[in-house]
C-alpha cells in the first residue's frame, strides 16, 4: 500500500530514503488521479521492500506542493538520494512509471 506523506514527514519519508522513492502528487477532486490510484497501489506492491511508493495530497500539504512546483496534477516524481531524478505529469501507463522507478535503481 503506498503510504500517505504530509507536509511534516516528506523529508523522513522522501528525502532521506536510502531507496527510490515515487511520489505521486494527487487530490481527491481529480478525475485522472484517480485513474492513476490502482497504479500506484499496484506499484506499491511490486516495489515493495525495493522502492518507496507514497502520495501527497496537495490540498492538505501546499508547503510540499510548493516546494516541487506542482502546478498539474497528477504529478509523480521519481526521488534518488534526495533530489528529483525524473518527473511525469499528467496519467499514464504502469509500464511507464516502472520503467521510471527501475532508471532509479
């Protein structure tokens, strides 16, 4: 299951994880996160003990929003070491994030 991240814990869960990390920027009033909901739960399991999957949801943590300049969402970004290595925005296949989160391994 892919864990939930807030404002307070991102950098813990994030920033200093010692494995990928996919965060999925969503909100419940967005038609195409939803879509991409079963995804990321399906990556969540995929990846597990591999990678970290977590959502942030940007009506309830703008500061994090903020800071990654999320304008779109859905927005998932793929984090190595703390910093951003690969970004997509907008829904798209599992395939495509897999191949995202492998590129970081």
């Amino acid at each position: 299951m892919a864990i939930i991240v807030n404002d307070s814990n991102f950098e813990e869960i994030v920033l200093k994880s010692d494995k990928p990390v996919l965060v999925d920027f969503w909100a419940e009033w967005c038609g195409p996160c939803k879509m991409m909901l079963p995804i990321v739960e399906e990556l969540a399991s995929d990846y597990d003990g591999k990678a970290v999957i977590c959502k942030v949801d940007v009506d309830s943590c703008p500061e994090t929003a903020a800071k990654f300049m999320i304008r779109n969402i859905p927005t998932i970004l793929i984090v190595k070491n703390g910093q951003v290595v690969d970004k997509q925005v907008g829904a798209c296949a599992k395939n495509a994030l897999a191949d995202k989160i492998e590129a970081a391994m």
